[in-house]
C-alpha cells in the first residue's frame, strides 16, 4: 500500500494548487483525478481575471480578452460597459487544469487519472486509509495522514469524512457554438425569470469566432437545458439568424452557499467542494485557487507539528475566510435580494444603470472578483438606487471596504 503524507482528490484548479504549493514545501502529495484527462470534460465557462494569472495560471491558456459586458433585462433592454483594457479574459479551461496539473508534477507531486476516491478504510498509526478504484475496475487503498477534498460539488470526500455542506445546488448548462454573431470584445448577460431563474444566463465569445451560451438556475420542474433553448431562441430573434447546432454541451453544479466547516481531522476541502464560489456569478477558479494556497499554509506547519486535528487544521477556515467571506456573505445577501425582483424591477435596474455617471462607475470599479466594490460605488453615487433593494443595503454596501483586497505581492503578469 503507497503511503503519502498528502492524497489530493481533484485535479481542477484548487486541487492542483494545493499539490503544488504542498509538494514544493517538501511533503509527499498524491493527486487523484476521476476522469482519463486532466481538465476533460470541461465544468465552467472559463471567464477569468487576472488574479488567476498572478496565482500561478498559465497566460498561455488565453483565447481572447474582453473589455465589457452587456447586461440584458428581462424584456431585453441592456446597458453597455465598455472599457479601454481588458477587464477579463476568456481562457481554455481544459488547457489551465493541464497546466496547473503539470505545475504540482514538476513540484515534485504524483499524479493518477482514471483513479477514482472510494471512502476510507480506516485510520491507523497516524494516517488514514482510502479506498481507490479505477476506472478498469481495480481496487487498491492508499494510506495518507491528510486528505484534501478538492473533488467539486458533490464531494466524496466530504460526505466519507462527514463534513456538513447545506448549500444550495444550481444546475447548470452551457453549449459551445462553433460560429455565432456578437462583439467579441464583450460577455453578455441575460437576467430574469423567463431566461435564467436563480442565477443569469451568458454568451460568452469563444475567441475563435464561436461562442459559449449557458444558463444556472435554481432547481424547480423546469430543465436547465430547457432555459438554455429558450435563451438560443432569444438569440436568434435578436440576431435574425439560427445559430449552427452546438459543438459540445457542459453540464455541471454550482455550489451557493456556506459551508460551516472546510477542516476536520485530518481532512480539508477546497474549491468546490468547500462551496468557495462566488455567489453572484457561480466562478470558483480563482477563489478555489486562492483557498488552496491558504490550505497549503495550515496544513505545512500542521504536518511539521505532527497535529492533523481539526483543532489545528481549523485555522484554514479562519485565514481564507478572513480574506473572503465578507465579499461572499454581501454577494449572498444581494443574491437574495435580487431574487426576490420581479423582471419588471429587473427591467428598471438595467435602465437606471445606463445613467452615464453610473457606466462609468462601473467601467472603473467592476471586478468580476468583488462585485460589492462596485455595488458600493454605485450607491455611494445614486444612492437613489436603494429604492430598488430594503433600506438595509445602504447600510451593508457602506460597511464595505474602500478597495478589495491586494492579492498580488509583485508585479501583474502580463496577458496580450
């Protein structure tokens, strides 16, 4: 039986992360990954900043930069922000998990796909034993004195180690479309209850003259796929043209929500699995990333201790939530104010944010990181916006912080 001190199960961005940041401090890490391929099939649709870059992503997995966003309300109407540099960037998501799997190799990590986390055996003599299976069937057991769950929403290793995780679940689904009309330079998003009830729908250029349109939304009778053909439909109308039949669907599950505790003995969840996603927009890559490198910090100075309890791993979930979970616990509450909007009060959002004051607000501030920041200013500056939420905002948006926080100990990388 192979004994490691670190088996990571998940090989997305979180995963590889922690694996890295853990093999380089001299600790013997084991990555799972469940499927043949790292990064295959792909779980999002790739919209990053450029934090992700300066956290250790490959610039390299970028297929085209955007500089704004159009935002359509219920009935359609929209409001356009543009700006003069790149404010995100459209990257291959199958190509960053590879990279960054490849990275936590080079570190010194071991890496087996195919292989599959089964639950535990047991614990003895300071480890604890998981059960693998892989994909050809063959059963082996791997002995680990700290298991990382970077195994996404529907966690294995969460639920083998009985960590609580009442979260809600969005189904997703996203079509790739080899051609299809639109700015490149622009993401569009589609709010309302007819498009994408719970979350937003998107089309999103793909860099190479296609594009990737989705929809989450909150669990109810209706299919997600159902809302996505409404939204190709809403396309099309708009366009006057039928769009080509997709090249491939992505299906996956958005975690909203709070876990009460990512640590337990010696066991951690990050990325998905820990619900380490930002509740207005479903991303988790660079949060899960940023987690992980704070779950390397607690976990190098707890296996150096020899101390794999929950009481000593617990400071992870006080160093990342000290970071993030304001921005998350403010992204929740607006999340639940704007589901309780009706599409006419959506209709009349967007066009109060065509006011060029605010446009401009926003084209300064976005982030697609910390979207309070920008919600902030917005009030700061049209404090007639509050109508459209309870009074309590106002008091929650001032509370916040005057810049989010730096994230970058050196220079920014560049991304042309």
């Amino acid at each position: 039986m192979e004994s490691v001190d670190v088996l990571v199960v998940g090989a997305g961005p979180a995963g590889s992360t922690a694996a890295f940041e853990l093999a380089r401090r001299g600790h013997s890490v084991r990555m799972l990954e469940e499927h043949p391929e790292v990064g295959e099939p792909v779980q999002c649709a790739g919209l990053v900043s450029h934090r992700v870059f300066d956290l250790g992503g490959d610039p390299s997995v970028v297929r085209r930069p955007v500089r704004g966003a159009t935002v359509f309300g219920p009935s359609m109407n929209s409001v356009r922000f543009a700006a003069d540099a790149p404010r995100a960037f459209v990257i291959d998501r199958a190509a960053l998990d590879r990279r960054l799997a490849e990275r936590a190799v080079g570190a010194g990590a071991t890496l087996a796909t195919g292989e599959k986390f089964d639950g535990l055996e047991g614990a003895r003599n300071g480890s604890v034993t998981a059960r693998v299976v892989s994909s050809d069937g063959r059963r082996s057991e791997v002995s680990a004195r700290l298991v990382v769950g970077a195994d996404g929403v529907a966690s294995a290793v969460a639920r083998a180690f009985r960590l609580r995780r009442p979260v809600e679940i969005l189904p997703a689904v996203e079509a790739e479309f080899p051609e299809s009309p639109g700015d490149a330079d622009q993401v569009e998003v589609f709010l309302g209850r007819r498009i994408s009830p719970g979350l937003f729908g998107w089309w999103i250029p793909d860099g190479s003259g296609g594009a990737r349109v989705g929809v989450a939304i909150t669990p109810g009778p209706e299919t997600a796929r159902s809302f996505l053909d409404r939204l190709r439909a809403a396309l099309e109308r708009r366009w006057g043209k039928r769009l080509k039949e997709p090249s491939r669907f992505l299906v996956s599950g958005i975690p909203i929500g709070r876990v009460p505790r990512c640590a337990g003995d010696r066991v951690l969840l990050v990325g998905d699995a820990a619900a380490q996603v930002k509740p207005l927009s479903g991303g988790g890559i660079f949060t899960g990333m940023r987690c992980a490198q704070f779950l390397a910090e607690t976990a190098d100075g707890a296996l150096r201790a020899n101390d794999l309890s929950a009481g000593r791993l617990g400071a992870y979930d006080v160093a990342w939530r000290s970071e993030l979970e304001a921005e998350f616990d403010r992204a929740l509450y607006l999340r639940r104010i704007l589901l309780k909007m009706r599409d006419p009060d959506l209709d009349r959002l967007v066009a109060a944010l065509a006011n060029a004051e605010l446009q401009g607000a926003i084209v300064a501030f976005g982030d697609i990181d910390f979207p309070s920041h920008v919600a902030r200013q917005l009030l700061l500056r049209s404090p007639s916006l509050v109508r459209f939420f309870p009074m309590a905002l106002g008091a929650l948006w001032g509370s916040a912080p005057a810049t989010v926080p730096s994230l970058e100990p050196g220079p920014r990388r560049q991304t042309t």
